[in-house]
C-alpha cells in the first residue's frame, strides 16, 4: 500500500513537474514583443543621470525625460546617476539593483553576452527604425554567436593616432599630416624627441591596456589575435612579431619611447595632456578626456587614422552600449527600447532635440562635434551635424584625415572570446619587449598563444 | 473568576492540590531570564547580525560559489571544476612565488626596523612623544596616496626623485619599478615606510613595560649597553616579535594595494600577487567561482599559518 502510494505520488510529481515545465516553456513562448500590452503600466530605471555638476545637461536631462513620460504616460522612468564601473558591475547585478537600462563600454559586451549577463533585444526592435539602421560595422560588437542582438550602440569611435600637435609644430612637422604608416611615426617620434623636451612616442602597458592596444595595432599591420569563430588563438602571428619589433626599435634603438613602461589608462592620458608625450595608439573620443577633463588646449589635440600597412586589416572601434538588465519582464524590454529611441536617438531626426542638447552640453562646458564613427549612416551623420553647427566647439577641422577615414578604414571587431584575458595576457609581453633588449619576441609569442588557446579551451 | 498562577519554580504545591511540575526546559528558561539572558541577548544581537551579515555569510557565500559557475542570474553546481582550473593556471605559481618572495623581503627589510626605531626612541631622554608622533605619521597617510607618492618617488628617469638624489653621489638612474629585479624590492621599502609606525609603537609600548629592576641588576652585574639589549630587551620582547612576525606574514600575503597601483602586476608578471590574480578572475574575467576558489585555498594556507602561530605562541609562552 505505502509503496503504491509512493508510486503514485511519484508519477502524480513527474506529471506536475512536466506540466509545470511545459507551462514554463509556454510561458516563455508567449512572453515574446509580440504578445507585450505596451499600454500597460511599467517602471523602467536608467543609468548615466547627468550630475548637478552639469546643471544644463541635468535640465536638459529632465526635460526629456518629461516628454518621454508624455509621450508614453504607461511608462515611468526612475533615473539613476550609476555608471558602469568593472568593480560593482556584478555586484548592480547580483544584488537585483542593476538598472534597466544601463550603459557599457565596447569592451566589456563579448564577456556580457558570453556569460548571459544581457538581456536579447532582438525581438523588441521592430517597432524602432531607427535602431535598426545602425552603422552596421559599430552595431557587430551587439551580435551574439547565436546573430542576437544584446544591445543598442549609443556612440561609436575607433582607435587612431592620438598626437600632440603643438609638439609637431615644435618639432618641425606639419600638424594637418600625421603619420600614415609606422616608418612615418617612427620619423615623426625621432623628430619630436629631437626638437621638444617631450618623448616621440608611447603605449599604455598594464591593466590590459597593452594587449589592447598592441591587439589594434596589430590589425594596422594585417594580424588578428583570433580565428572568426573564436576557437584557435592566432596571437603568435607575423604581424604582431612585426609590431612588437617595431616597439623594440623604437624603445632601444631610436630612443624615443621614453623609460615608463609601467602606464595604464590614467597614466598615459595625463602624460599626453601635460604635453609629455607626442603621439600614442588610444581611441578618438579621448578630445573629452583631454580637453574637458584634463584642460589640454583644443588646438593641440590630434587624431589621425591608425596607421595602416600594405597588409592591414582596418581598426579596432570602441564606444557605448546601451543594454537592457537580463533580469527585465518583456514590457520592461519595451520600455526601454522605448527610451533608448528617445533619448539617444531623437537628435538625429528632431533638430529641435539636436539644437537643445548640444546647447545644453556647451553650457555645461562640454564638448560638442566629438571626432567620432557615424553612428547611422553618413548622411544621417551629415544632417545632425548640420543641425548643430554653429553649437560645435571641437576644432573638427583639424581632424580631416581622421575623419575621412571613419568612412574608409575597415572596423575590425574585438576577438570573439575571452578578450580581457587575451589583453592580459600580452600586457607582459609588451612589457618584456620594451624593458629588455633581449627579449624572445617568438619565445614571449609562443607562450602567450598557448596561454590564450588554453584560456578558450577552458571554457 | 477563577485565575492561574504560575507554579513557583522549585516546585512547592500550593494548597489547592499538587501543582503541575515545570518541566526542565521551562525551568531553564525562566533560570537564563533571571540571570539576565535576554539583556546580554540584546546586547549580542547587532554583533551577531553584523558579523552574520557582513562576515560569516559571505564567508558561506564564497565556499558555495567556488563550487558553481555563475552569472549571479543562474547558477549551476560544477564541483571542484574552479579549483581545478584555479590549481592548472600557469599564472598561479608565478602569483604564489612573488607573494611569498614579497613576503620574506617583507620579513627581512620590514621586521627589523620597528624593533632597532622602539629601542632607539626608548633611549631617548628628550623629544620621545614627537619622535613617537614622526614614526607614526606615515601611516595616517591614506594608503592609495602613499603608494601614489612613493611611484613618483620612483620615477625611473633621470629627473625622478630617487635617482636624482642618488645622481648626486653618482649613482644611477635605475628603472625601480620597470626593472624585474627591482620591482618587488621597490614595493616592500614602500610597505615598509607605510607600515612600520604602529610596529614600532607596540614594542615602544612594550619596551616601556620592562622593569627598570632588570637593567639595574645587569648593569650591577657589569653589563654594556649590547648586552643588556642582548640579555634583557630582547627576551623580554620575543613574545610580541613573535606575535608581530606572525601577523605581518598573514598580513603581507594578502598584499594588494601597493602592486596594483605602482605597477598592475609587472613587469612580466612579476610582481603579480595572489591577491591580484583573484581581482583579475573576478573582475576582468568575471569569473567568480575562480576568484573564490583561489580566495578559499589562500584563506586555507593562511589558516595553516595561524594554526602554526597559535602552536609557536603557546610554546613560547611556556617556556
């Protein structure tokens, strides 16, 4: 008798279980954009508030805001000044406070994405033209391997040379011509050491900063670190031998790489603000940094394209996501698509939004006409920044080469897995190649690629 | 009407008939609330809840994520996979080598300074609360500022501050934190000169309380200033070297700070800590399992050295 109760308990269970998973699936199912009631009541949260340090962008800020809730008065809209911080982000996350929209650098979306730490929007998009006519090259860092889309880009750059031009003018170079090749910066470094007090040239070198950049300067020189698919570490490559050799002629040979090679991210841009350095390989959107933050001169920050050679793939973009918590309900998802359309990408098709906004950022002393990658298309670009010309206080002029090459220079995407990790590991590569002249650059290669290849396997 | 009393709790019956006896658990309690249980339990509770919350959970929490993969969304249960991992890292050796390289320099520059500064102030007959005072400022200091301070210090050009001051006397520039050799060592100076203030204080305090009777007998006995520090400080100290060496192990093998501001680990790794490498699991790779896999093997061998401490100690003591 027990036993058959227990039996029948158990099949009663396995019955329950099946339905109840059968139901969870269904309930997946219908949960899809397509069943979503967007006029039903819903609280989104969002991150990067402007701070009363920027009373203009926070007014600017909350009159948007207020439209939004106009426009949609289903959705309420609690806004949040956390911003995206590699210490806490899991933290937001574990403990339930990530907001729902939330904005991340470029290089943190591969890990986010492998480790299911985003929400898939690829369903929610429909209704947003414009979120689906993103710059198709920026919007390839929101694919997942699966062809999802984790996420919408709201700026986009891509890593060029950052130079100082009052130190080419010092140095007897033509500021309006930077190097277009690494044989270029490498006359242009010897110049600059020759004719100022400041060194030719530098690179970031801890904290991962070194295997970035030395990862985009390899793509410069026609090596990529990874096979598309992300299975096979292609770190020990010829173009990336040639990089490093290149570094090792520069530091040991002309001279001209200083005697830090200790530098992370802070370290080499204020080195480059205080006019220490001459030129270095750091994304375009450092104008900000240097001339907002750091009170550089606007006339003596360049940027021109990443050097390139006979081989060279392109360069490496960078830039803002705006993702959505994985945690959200789908009305939450749509609300949010909502919002990021509104926000972040009203000012290219309501020039009365584009106007306001950048008036507002050059009161709060902002910099307005950022070197950037079009985040549409060109003429999309071309428009908003008709709209706002006469707002724009970065000398864009100085940035032609640069410029003209956002339209040309291929964008070569991050590699597919375990990027940080690749970058950490070739950070003591470059640190060995520019503090010892014997460094085995094939020896240093060959362990960093098994290094990397194990890193992939592990999963 | 009829009303109850409570039966006394040494089990008297009153005239109505036999009471019913308390039972033994009744009985305890009302003991424990008698002799104050519920105060002491009220005062206990917020360190209960503090420690709880703040300590002991998140001490549960880590042994329970070592042993799963998780996002902090899902999680599943992977056994002794992150250990596994942790144990096939290249890069744990490296961290292990130089946090226990950084641990014995630490020993030998960093533990005899406080000892010879607490016996150089005790002999002082003037100015010992401002020597005191100028021994323990640098640790007022906020360590990320002092770290700051000391990578400028060591500057590896010719104009920075260590190799101009050297300069003079024809010495350098050296590279300090660019040189492989130097990096550790450059690091632990500067540890030293943050930490050695509250070392030195301690066996100030402790050198204060030797009775002036002992050194008066040696002195009797014929004894010079050596012997004296050989035959009576010394002893008289061990006991608090030996606790202090003790914790600075414990201590300096959880270095973080000082290598991760002035150098992020390098050059090549050198000065890679374990501490670091369990940041770079969590917060580069965000692979938290990893990082609290490595967490709990190093709170094992840091366990295993307060076991030691704790056996050395009570040896001492007795003998």
């Amino acid at each position: 008798m027990t036993t058959h109760r227990h039996r029948l308990l158990g099949a009663t269970a396995l019955a329950l279980s099946g339905a109840l998973l059968l139901a969870g699936c269904n309930s997946g199912q219908q949960d899809t954009a397509a069943e979503v009631d967007t006029e039903a009541p819903v609280t989104i949260s969002v991150s990067n508030k402007p701070t009363a340090e920027s009373p203009e962008e926070l007014a600017s800020f909350e009159r948007r805001l207020e439209q939004f809730t106009t426009e949609h008065p289903n959705i309420t809209v609690e806004a949040e000044e956390t911003e995206f911080e590699p210490d806490t982000f899991q933290a937001l996350l574990a403990g339930g406070q990530l907001p729902t929209v939330f904005l991340v650098p470029f290089t943190e979306m591969q890990g986010l994405i492998a480790r299911q730490q985003v929400a898939d929007v690829t369903d929610y998009l429909g209704p947003h033209e414009v979120l689906q006519s993103i710059n198709p090259s920026v919007n390839e860092v929101v694919k997942g391997d699966d062809g999802g889309t984790y996420g919408v880009p709201t700026n986009a750059y891509s890593m060029g040379l950052i130079y100082n031009r009052a130190l080419f003018e010092q140095a007897g170079l033509d500021p309006d011509a930077p190097p277009t090749d690494w044989e270029g910066v490498r006359e242009a470094a010897r110049a600059i050491e020759e004719g100022t007090d400041a060194q030719g040239f530098a690179t970031m070198t801890t904290e991962n900063g070194g295997g970035w950049v030395l990862t985009t300067t390899s793509y410069g020189f026609g090596g990529l670190m990874q096979s598309e698919d992300g299975t096979q570490a292609t770190v020990d490559n010829e173009a990336t031998k040639e990089v490093l050799q290149t570094y090792r002629e520069m530091r040991f040979t002309d001279d001209t790489f200083g005697d830090n090679f200790l530098m992370n991210y802070d370290d080499i841009n204020n080195a480059f603000a205080a006019g220490q350095i001459g030129m270095y390989v750091q994304g375009a959107d450092q104008y900000s940094t240097m001339v907002t933050t750091k009170g550089m001169d606007p006339e003596h920050f360049g940027v021109g394209p990443l050097p390139q050679t006979e081989d060279g793939l392109g360069t490496l973009g960078g830039g803002t996501v705006a993702i959505v918590n994985p945690t959200a309900t789908p009305e939450e998802i749509t609300a949010a698509m909502a919002w990021i359309d509104h926000y972040y990408f009203q000012r290219y098709s309501d020039e009365e939004v584009a106007r306001a906004d950048a008036e507002a950022s050059v009161a709060d002393g902002l910099s307005v006409g950022v070197p950037a990658l079009p985040l549409l298309d060109q003429e999309a670009d071309d428009r908003y920044l008709g709209w706002i010309e006469d707002q724009i206080n970065v000398p864009r002029e100085n940035y032609t080469a640069y410029l003209e090459s956002t339209r040309t220079l291929p964008l070569v995407p991050e590699p597919p897995v375990k990027a940080q990790e690749l970058y950490a590991t070739l950070d003591p590569v470059v640190q060995a190649v520019l503090t010892r002249e014997d460094a085995d650059i094939d020896a240093l290669l060959a362990e960093a690629q098994s290094t990397v290849q194990s890193a992939i396997e592990l999963g | 009407m009829t009303t109850t009393t409570t039966p006394p709790a040494t089990g008297t019956t009153t005239a109505a008939g036999p009471a019913p006896q308390p039972s033994r658990r009744t009985g305890a309690v009302a003991r424990w609330l008698r002799h104050g249980g519920l105060s002491t339990l009220v005062f206990f509770l917020p360190l209960l809840l503090c420690f709880g919350l703040f300590s002991w959970w998140p001490i549960a929490r880590s042994l329970l994520l070592s042993l799963q993969q998780t996002n902090f969304l899902t999680s599943r249960w992977v056994g002794l996979a992150n250990f596994e991992r942790v144990l096939a890292d290249p890069l744990l050796l490296t961290a292990l080598g130089n946090t226990t390289w950084f641990t014995v320099l630490a020993l030998v520059i960093g533990f005899p300074v406080p000892v010879v500064l607490a016996v150089l102030i005790a002999e002082l007959r003037r100015a010992r609360a401002i020597a005191s005072v100028l021994v323990y400022l640098p640790v007022v200091f906020p360590p990320v500022v002092a770290v700051l301070l000391w990578k400028t210090f060591y500057a590896p050009g010719a104009e920075g501050l260590f190799n101009t001051v050297l300069g003079w006397v024809g010495l350098g520039p050296f590279a300090w934190l660019n040189n492989g050799d130097m990096a550790m060592p450059a690091i632990v100076v500067q540890a030293t000169w943050a930490t050695f203030g509250t070392a030195t204080i301690i066996y100030l305090a402790t050198l204060m309380g030797i009775q002036t009777e002992l050194y008066e007998a040696a002195e009797t006995d014929g004894a010079g200033i050596w012997s004296r520090l050989w035959n009576v400080t010394l002893p008289q100290m061990r006991g608090v070297m030996l606790v202090m060496a003790l914790l600075q192990i414990i201590g300096t093998f959880q270095v973080f700070t000082e290598p991760y501001v002035m150098t992020g680990g390098g050059p090549e790794n050198r000065t890679l800590t374990l501490l670091m490498l369990i940041y770079r699991y969590a917060f580069v790779a965000g692979d938290y399992g990893r990082a609290t896999a490595l967490s709990l093997l190093l709170a094992l061998v840091l366990a295993v050295l307060s076991a030691v401490y704790l056996w050395v100690t009570r040896r001492w003591s007795t003998s």
